[in-house]
C-alpha cells in the first residue's frame, strides 16, 4: 500500500522540527558527551542537538500518533500497536557536527512491519532534504524539488567509491576486504555519513561501502536508495534492515563486482 499524504505531510514536519532544534547549535562551542567511553569502546560523541531533536521528534509522535512505535538512538525503543514504527537518529554524523562541517544529517524513516517504507535524509543547514516514498526519490530545497535517478556505471574501474572512514568502522578482515574494492575503483573518498547516499541517489557516487550501522543509521537510506533505482544491501546481497554491513550502488554491474571482491 503507498503511503498516504498526511504521513508523508507528518514526516516532513517530524524533520522540520528537528532542524529547528538542531540549527542553533550548529557551529558553536556546545558541550560534548563521550558514549562509548562507559563501554570501553572508541570515541562516540553526543550532543544536546543530538538528544533534543530526538526528543522533540518523540513528542509530536506520542501526541499526534499515540499508536505508531518510535525507535531513536538516543532514547530507545517505544513498541509499535499498529505495525508502524518511527526510526530516528536527529544527528547523523555527529562527528562532522562537532567539527562545523555539513557532512551530517537528521535521518527519518517510517518502517511498515518491519520494512522501510519512507526516508528522509534532511541537512537542515543546507536546507536540502532528500525524501524516497512510495517508489521514487526526489531533492527539497527552498526552490525546487527535483526527482532523483543514479547513474550507469559499467565498471568498478569507473567507479566512485566512498565511505564515511576507511578504517574507524572496519574490523580487520573488513578493512581488508574494503581495501581489495578501493583498489579497483576509479576515484575514492572519505567522511560523509548519512549524505554521501544522498548523492548516490543524485548520481554522483556510484558504490558506498560501510559497516558497523544500526538499524536507525540504516532506515532511512533504503527507500532513498531504491526508489533513486540504486540497490542497498549487506556484503552478501541480502536485505539490510538491521544494519550491519551496508553496499550501495547506483548500478546493479558495479554492486555484483564490489560484493565478489568483499567476499573475497
């Protein structure tokens, strides 16, 4: 079933109100919280953009849909009555964020039993905001609004590839397996988050390899992906919801050949 106009009017405004809330600390010296020093593991900033945004965001949802689930990354999981569950991570990148760079965005994603079937990927600074529903992509901006198409590629030799890091998200067999793609491709670049699947929906990127996603980092990417006529799924080629290890790819050629090669 597509999804109707008022959820589709109701996501909008779950993204704009996390802009709202979001844009004032951007670029100011805000405190920040280290989450994975309590576990022992690597450094995981998190900020009061981070922690409000989600919070505003819940609050409409509990208000105005009582019965929707709400799956954040910082405040947990609320357990859906009707199948349908809000999936919210207000600050991606969050590393980007605290070093004034764009390369972030507030993810948004409406998943029907278990399925994503609305994504949002909004940079509120920018103030572009890519949304995939109902079987195609399309760019927000103040003036325009234009529909999304990747690009052919025949060939990882012609291939962009790109990553959010080369090594921070990768194990060591992962870093490996990463490193046999790279060599194949044409041109490769790092940092990005959230947004470089934007552009692979824009048709500037052709495959995007990354790994250690949860299922809020991952949501929102799938209908923006595949509604752009990309194809997103783990390193072996099967559906992704949960996160973990992601390809992308503009071309279903260039995903075939980098997923042999992370085989091995």
């Amino acid at each position: 079933m597509p999804i109707d106009p008022d959820t589709i009017a109701f996501a909008h405004k779950l993204a704009d109100t996390s802009g709202e809330v979001i844009r004032p600390y951007f670029r100011q010296r805000i405190e920040i919280s280290d989450k994975g020093r309590a576990q022992g593991g690597v450094f995981d900033p998190v900020t009061a953009a981070d922690k409000g945004a989600e919070e505003a965001i819940r609050t409409i949802i509990e208000r105005e849909r009582p019965d929707d689930g709400i799956l954040g990354e910082e405040f947990g999981q609320k357990i859906s009555k009707n199948g349908r569950t809000w999936v919210l991570d207000p600050v991606d990148g969050t590393r980007a964020f605290i070093t004034g760079r764009h390369e972030w965005g507030s993810l948004i994603a409406l998943e029907e039993n278990g399925r994503a079937t609305l994504g949002i990927i909004d940079q509120p600074v920018l103030r572009e905001r890519f949304i995939g529903v109902n079987g195609k992509t399309e760019l927000l901006t103040a003036s325009t609004r234009t529909s999304l198409r990747v690009k052919p590629c025949a060939d990882l030799s012609e291939a962009v590839l790109c990553a959010t890091h080369p090594d921070a998200y990768f194990e060591f067999a992962e870093r490996e397996a990463f490193r046999r793609v790279q060599c194949k491709v044409r041109m490769s670049r790092f940092g990005g988050d959230c947004y470089i699947f934007g552009a692979l929906a824009l048709g500037f990127i052709d495959v995007i390899v990354e790994s250690s996603f949860h299922r809020w980092d991952v949501a929102a990417l799938i209908p923006i992906v595949e509604g752009a006529g990309g194809i997103i799924t783990n390193w072996q080629g099967n559906p992704c919801p949960d996160g973990g290890q992601i390809l992308a790819a503009g071309d279903v050629r260039v995903h075939a050949q980098a997923m042999k090669l992370l085989g091995g």
